[in-house]
C-alpha cells in the first residue's frame, strides 16, 4: 500500500478549503506613513500612522508616528502619506439593485425628458438583442416637467418592444404600450391597494405610470433574471461599491433569489463585500434563516439578521404617509401598506425568534405608527433589539424624542435631503418641516442614527453623503448656509454614520467598522482629510485603494 | 494602544470559523486490529488490518497486519477485531423525508387495517395539539385488503381533526372526511391530469383516496412545517442514518426549503451527513445553483449536482408507465407525468449547465422513453454525464443493452424488489418479468448499477438491501433460491453498490466512499463480515459505530 504524496493530500484539501473561504492576505504586513483615523469607542476621530495585518486579515495593531514598528512583518509597505479610514459601511442600500443598476439603463443623470428620450432611444438601438428595454433613474420633477411622462412618449421612440423604467425612488413606473399590453394592463384595469394607476386626463386609459402597488401589474410581465444574469449583477454591483470605498453594507429587502446569489458567491470565493442582510418578506426570512438569525458566514461577509417592512412609499409619488394632506394635493395623505395590526405581528413574528425589523417609514404618520408599535412591543422584546427605522424622513417634532427611546436606531441617507429639498418643501409646506431629516434633533434628543445611500436610488457615494451630512447643501453648494442648517452633524458623526454606527445598527460593532486591534481589515486610502476639507472638498474625495480583511479589492487606475 | 491579547482574537477568529465549519478531528489516529474492507478501484474487495486517520479526517493510510504502525500518532484506538466497512452510501433516499417519517405516524409495519386503525387512534390520542394527524407507510397489499380504505374508517376513529396518510410508495395518500373538508374536496371535484381521486362505488363522492397528481389536492391545505420543525427533521433523519450506519446519501428530489434546511445545519457545523443533492425542479436547481452545480460544501457535507425528474409513478397505485395493458387492470397502462417533449426540454436544460440528470422511471414504457431521450440527448451533451435512472424496476430485456450506452447508471433500491414480488407478479403477469429489477442483467450487458433504501419509503436498512442484492430473498427466506435468481449480484458487487458506486453516481469518488488515502474517513464498525456471512445473517448485521470525516457520529449503546 503506498502513500500518497503530502502535496497532492494538500492540493485535495487546499481544493476544498478554497470552494469554502476567500483566501486570505497571506502574511503579517505593515502599511506604514499614512495619516491614519478611525472612530474610537466614543464616537471621537482617533488618529494612527501605521495598520498593523494580521496574517488572518484581521488589524493586528495600528501605531502612531514614532512608535516601535514590530519586527516579525512578511511585507511593509509605505502608505505615502495617504490618508486612510475604515471601509464605508452604508446602513441602507439594495446589493442587487445596484448590480441591475449598472447593467440596464441609468437615467438618473438626466435633466429634461427630451435628453431621457434620447438616452432611452440609444441604448434600445446599442441593445437589439434585450427582449424587454428596462432602467430607471428618471425624476419629472428633476426636469422640471410639472407632470409624469407617458406611454406615448416612449412609443414613439420604441415601438418594437415593451419598456419598462423605474422612477429615481423606485415607487413608480414608466411603461410603453407594448409593456402594458404585454401585462395585459388597459383602461379595464383597476388601481390595487396601496398602488394607483395614472389616468390619461378625461380617460380611463392608462396614461403609463405605475405608483407603488400598482406597479406589479407591469412588473410582473417581466421575465424574471437568469441566475447566471443575478450573479453578473453581483460582481457588477461589488465592483461599483468597491471603487466608491464601500467595504459593508446593510441589505435592504433580500430575496431569496439575491441571498442564494450571495451564497453562490461565498461558496466560490468571490463574495468579497460585507453584506448585512434584511429579508424582503417574513416568508423569505423564515425560508433563509429558519428559527433564528444565521451565523455571519465567510468570515463576516455574510448574515440575515432580520427583515425589512414597508410601511408607506416615497415623498416624490406622495406615496408617503402623513398626518395631513399634502399641501401640494389637498385630500392626499399619502397611502399606509399595513394596518396597525398588520405591522405589529410582521414585527412581532419577527421580533420572537430575535430577528431585528427595520421599517421603512417616510411620511410623519409612518414614522408616528412604527413608534408606536415599538413602544407596544417593547413590554413584550425586551434586551438589545436595536429597532430601526429607515428613512424617517419626515418625523413630528413631538414624536422625536420617542426617537431616543427602547434603542431605536434612525437610518438616514443625507443625499436624500439635498435631492429631494425643493420637492419636500412642495409636499409638506414650509411650516411642516421642523423634523424633516433631522439627524442632529435625533442625537440631541439622545436617539442613535446612522448613513446609507439608499443605492441604486442615490449613488453610494460616501463622500457625497458625508459632504451633506456636515453642510446640508447639495454638488453646487445650494442652499447657502445649507438647508434647516440646524440638523448638520459633526465630522466625527457623518464618518462614524458611515462605519462604526452602521456597523452597530447591523450587529457588526466589534467585527468591522473601526480600525482597531481584533477587527477586520477593512479600509480605503483616500486623497484628502475629510477632517481638514471642506464640504465641497469632501465630496470630491477620490477613493485610492479599497480593502476588505486585509485584501485589495480596487486600485485606482493610475 | 493596547495589543488585543492572542488568546482573545483566536478566541473570536474560532468563533468565526467554527460557524463555518464542522470541528475536524483534532489528531493523527490510529485504529488497529480491526478486520477491514473496501472496494478497490477494480471492484473487488480488500482487506486491512489498520486505518490511520489524518488531523484532517481523511484517510492518511491502511495497513495490511503486520505492517509496521507509524509512529507519529497522538491516539491509537484497539478496533478489538471488529469488521471496519465504508459507510454506507445510499443512492436513492429523501433525507428530509426520513425526518419527517420519524416525527409522524408510521404504519409500515401494520399488517391490517384493523392494527393501522388501532395505530391512528393511539397516536391521536398521544397527540392532542396537533392540528393535522400526518403519517404514512400503508400498504392495502401487505394488509390483504384487495381495495383502498375509505375515510369512513377514519373517520370513525379521527372524528376530530384532519388526518392525511401517506402510501408506503409515497404516490397516494388516505384523507379523512375533515381533510376532504379543509382542502374543499368534495363530489364536484375532479381528478388533475396525471392523477385520480378514487370515488365510493356507484357514486362521485371521493372515496379519501387520492393517487399521484390528485394527492396535492389535499397534501396543499395541510400547514407548511416552520424552519424550526424542518431543522428538528434533518436533526432526527441525520440520528436515524447514522444508527443505520449511512454516511452519505444522494437525496432526491430537495425543494428549496430542504436545501435551506442543509444549509442552516452546515453553517452551524450540524451537518455531518454527506448529502448529495437532486433539485425537485428546474426552478428549484436554477434558484440554487444557478449556472451550474455548487461547489462541495462543509468539508465535502452537500453538493447540488442535478435534478430529479418524475417520469411516471408506482407500480403499487398502477401508476407507473407499461408499454402493454396492467396485467391486473385492462386497459389501464399507468400515467406518464411528461410529455415526450418536457422530458427532453428539462433534461436538455439541467444538460446544457452541466448538471446530472436522474430520471424517476419504473414501468416499462417509462424506462424506454428516458432511453430514447438519452440517446438524443447524447448526440449534444458529451462527455462524463452519468445519466441516471431511478428504480428501472421494469425495464424491457430488449431495452437492457441500452443501459449500457452513454454511461447511464441504473439506480435500484434492492427492498422494493422483495417488497413488491407478489404486487409486480399481479401487475405484470409472469410472462413480462425478464427486465424486473433485472441487476445483474445490466452489468452483464455492461451497465453501470447502484444501490439506495429510497428511505423513507423504506427502512434506509443497507445491510438488508445487501442481503435482498445477493440472494433475492426476503426476511423470511422467500421464495426459496431467491426471485429471479438469475437476478443476484456478487457480494462485492453489493457491498460496491451501496459505498464506491453510490459515490460515482453523485460524482464523489476521489472524496469519499472508499477507505484509502487522501479520502475522507467515513466507516462503520459492524459486528460481522459480510464476506463470510449468509444473507439472513448479513441482514441481522448490527451497525456498532459509525464515523464520518473521522469522528464518531454514532455509537450503539451497550
């Protein structure tokens, strides 16, 4: 009986080892000479001038200038002075959203119909071969429109294929003729709960906008993505984040189909980004998760936690809902999804097995209803359940102080305040915006938030957000002195917003998010100090180099 | 800046990886003086006196007696002249399946309606806050019934609560009146294609009686399991296979919520079983493993490779597929569940990503039809495919030269061959029994051949199913000199069937399934050899210890 040979037992097993975990950094190294900072215990900017690796991919040691260099190092290498930060955690944004994002249509950028059109027109004619023309991004009040586009406009410029384009906050749709008549959607169609479907003026032929529930009278015409498609859009939407420094993020609404997408990636190696995952129904959390939260999986890139509820839409569809009317449409309050008792044993049924909810909650009526379910069944789950809220746009003065109360964890996105100021502003009426998004009245009434982008909504654009988060002005510095300039917040809270807080609102704290001995490496060098830049500075930051567990996962081109 | 202590990151970096992980051994062992065998690459058997085992869990090595012991072995275990066998691998089971059986009722082993009535009524009664009374195991041919029993008999006895029980074969089930009820079954239903709800004589009143297809019209109003009685399930069908000495087995037939289920105990390190998986669908394959078949998970613990497909149905419930009429039954020559055509687009589309195919085919007629597919199929679809068919209980001896081509592996389960004799005797006539269960007849022609329980169906027994594949006898000896006899296989050829060739059909030779090097180290210690045993012996055989990955996952008690 021979032996096998020690490196071909070693070959089969490194095989099987590599199918489960990413590789880890292969040596102790040193990154030395940068202006290093982290947010200490806290909540205050610590400062070092060299991580220390572990072999692990975990930080081993951060020093500051001067201190003894340890001596047992496999690689140092000289950080030329760059300025580096924890990895950006973003608390709210959709994975494969983003992913989707970046493979259809982007017409987030555009600023009138006439350039969306055009837009529309090119990629339909680049992409011949796509069954169905699909996007989004588009904002009619952005193009000053002062109504929504309609199926009309699209078919003069498709007429051979459905198209089907999602407004910039995703609670509503464009769709052509041919969309709608695939759907089988005519002007017999009747408007479903929580949903509306446009009317042409004087008609009840549908004019080709879809708000909120209605939606899925089009959307679910669409042929649903391949699982080879599902997992090109991952690798997109890893490359997309990593090169804006996003090392974690926060979930929001997995399905079933996105999580087997992660695992897909996890059990290849190729899951590099920390994902805190939030299911998009019970059904799903149940099915994933079973009877509790899972375990963090691939070195703390993977975990559900718990379960992402919708309890109202958006301010831009005045599907938000509020105490009164909206004061650009008398007779609207927006549109509740769930009844008092719907939302209460959604978070309830979630609550008794330990997973966290996190509601998504826009209008002041929204906001007021998840505060009172959380006071309701606190008597109930008690200990660190670290209830969240997102959005949270628009909060009752009154009500912020219940914000402070049982941990509830506000979750912001600041690019959502420059983007949607003037909108707002029509929406609520000046004299209702006492707490609207209103980040600092939250921390001075003693409550917890975080930062988020909201991706592929906004751009996850940390910089951008961090920019916001200390000025309340917008890319061109609007408004002057910054808008309700009362709710900025400092340096230190805008980073740790977007590391160590998101860290905590995800369960994370003592994982990643702070640069610290024991923590994942994770890091972006970055081109400026955004404790010495100024806002418009700030959001011009250029992310250098990306790292997760002490692997380089984006370089900037040179 | 104070160094986290060495103790406290091993600390967390263990707790990160044991939620990945299962613990492997912990030392080089060695277990001496055991009377070991395996299954050499050629097939035959061969005999060891000493199995060393790596820190890793694989084999490191056999020794033949008298072989010089290494002597850098932290454990050495006195094997006290125990047969030492490979674990047993079962081709053909439904691991959740196993679980669930051993949580509800079972009646497989009632021999009459009278003893089954008494059994129900026990297990109601022992059972108050169960809301449905869920078992199976039937069998009216075992009972010598000469007919189906009616819900009146249940009713009789179960007046309170729904009661729904499955058939031994798994292709019908027995409801009660408050079954019917839940379910909305009544006179005016009728029987879906490629089922049939059996009716009281003379009248359109359903008799409680639903066959193949027509079983959802009850099995869909009985309440889903929740996560945390499905992980109760693997957990009990995990305890059952290992008293049985199976240490890994191809499960057919896994839906989302089974893989789920895997899932959550792989991430905990409870998955110790090595599950080779056929997806239900194709939407449930695509879902899972997405472009093509996962990698090996948990140290070589699941797989997703193919999909299962159900051509036709049982011979129990005339169900399977015959090219000439039910010897039995007139006019009635069984259901095919596929068209022609949906048999070749669902293989072709698991095909053409790489995944195995494994075709549910008992009658004739049934295993011609996955023939002739396989035969077109191989024109586009080259290279090691391993096309299975499982149960080919009734094959055409014109068609048996067939399973020789394209590398198709024949998939038998040896105990229906003893416990469907007499039924297939009546069902067939003796005159269309020359390719029944026809084993040997295969490797004759040159075919591929491996063994399973399809447990729960019945007992996951292998010591029995070796017995049945050397002797063709029952457990009562019967018939005398074996049915068929002509049909018996070598005990290597057994012994092969359920370990080394249960591990090629899943595509795991090289990893597991026999005791040399670099494989992983799953036996059982037995306390007979089954070289030198008769069948009714070798069916007494008693599993004493049962280990996987070199851990001890069973022990009997003294």
């Amino acid at each position: 009986m021979e032996r096998v040979s020690s490196a071909l037992k070693t070959g089969l097993l490194a095989g099987a080892a590599a199918a489960l975990l990413p590789a880890p950094a292969l040596a102790d190294t040193l990154i030395y000479n940068v202006d290093g900072l982290t947010i200490d215990e806290k909540g205050n900017v610590e400062r070092f001038a060299s991580l220390v690796i572990d072999d692990d991919g975990t930080v081993r040691d951060i020093l500051l200038r001067g201190e003894k260099r340890p001596t047992d190092i496999d690689f140092s290498v000289d950080g030329e002075g760059r300025v580096m930060m924890p990895g950006f955690i973003d608390a709210h944004l959709h994975v494969m959203g983003i992913g989707f994002a970046a493979l259809t249509l982007d017409l987030s950028q555009t600023e009138s119909l006439e350039e969306a059109l055009a837009a529309i027109a090119e990629f339909a004619e680049a992409n011949p071969g796509r069954p169905w023309i699909l996007g989004g991004g588009w904002n009619q009040e952005k193009w000053g429109l002062g109504r929504f586009p309609t199926a009309a406009e699209l078919d003069a410029i498709v007429p051979d294929r459905p198209v089907y384009l999602t407004r910039v906050d995703g609670h509503a749709g464009w769709a052509n003729s041919l969309a709608m008549q695939a759907a089988g959607v005519d002007a017999s169609a009747v408007s479903p709960a929580g949903g509306r479907i446009e009317r042409l003026a004087g008609s009840e032929t549908p004019s080709g906008i879809f708000v909120d529930a209605a939606e899925s009278l089009v959307t679910r015409a669409i042929p649903a993505p391949r699982a080879v498609e599902r997992d090109l859009a991952l690798s997109k939407a890893q490359e997309v984040l990593f090169a804006q420094g996003v090392t974690a993020a926060a979930d929001m609404g997995t399905s079933i189909e996105d999580w087997q997408t992660f695992r897909r990636a996890g059990d290849r190696g190729a899951l590099k980004l920390r994902i805190m995952s939030y299911a998009s129904s019970l059904e799903t959390m149940q099915l994933i998760a079973g009877p509790g939260p899972t375990p963090w999986l691939y070195e703390d890139r993977l975990r559900m936690g718990g379960i992402k509820i919708y309890l109202d839409g958006a301010l831009g569809s005045r599907g938000a809902w509020l105490k009164e009317d909206y004061a650009d449409e008398p007779g609207n309050r927006g549109i509740p999804i769930l009844t008092p008792a719907q939302l209460r044993n959604t978070m309830s049924r979630a609550a008794m097995d330990g997973f966290q909810t996190a509601v998504h909650a826009i209008g002041d009526a929204a906001n007021a209803e998840v505060l009172a379910a959380i006071e309701e069944l606190s008597e109930t789950y008690e200990g660190d359940r670290r209830w969240r809220i997102e959005h949270a746009q628009i909060v009752d003065p009154a009500d912020i102080p219940k914000l402070a109360e049982h941990g509830i964890i506000a979750s912001y996105q600041p690019l959502h305040q420059t983007s949607d100021r003037v909108m707002a502003e029509a929406r609520m009426g000046l004299g209702r915006l006492g707490g609207a998004y209103a980040w600092r009245s939250v921390l001075n009434a003693g409550g917890r938030i975080t930062f988020g982008s909201d991706a592929p909504v906004e751009p996850a654009d940390t910089p951008a957000g961090i920019a916001v988060a200390i000025s309340r002005t917008d890319a061109n510095g609007e408004p002057f002195g910054g808008w309700l300039p009362q709710e900025t917040v400092s340096r230190a809270q805008a980073i740790a917003g977007f590391s160590s807080d998101a860290a905590f609102a995800g369960f994370a704290e003592g994982r990643f998010g702070r640069l610290v001995p024991g923590e994942r490496a994770d890091f972006v060098l970055v081109d400026r100090d955004p404790m010495l830049s100024s806002p418009a500075e700030i959001r011009n930051m250029t992310v250098l180099e990306t790292w997760i567990g002490g692997e380089r996962v984006y370089k900037r081109a040179e």
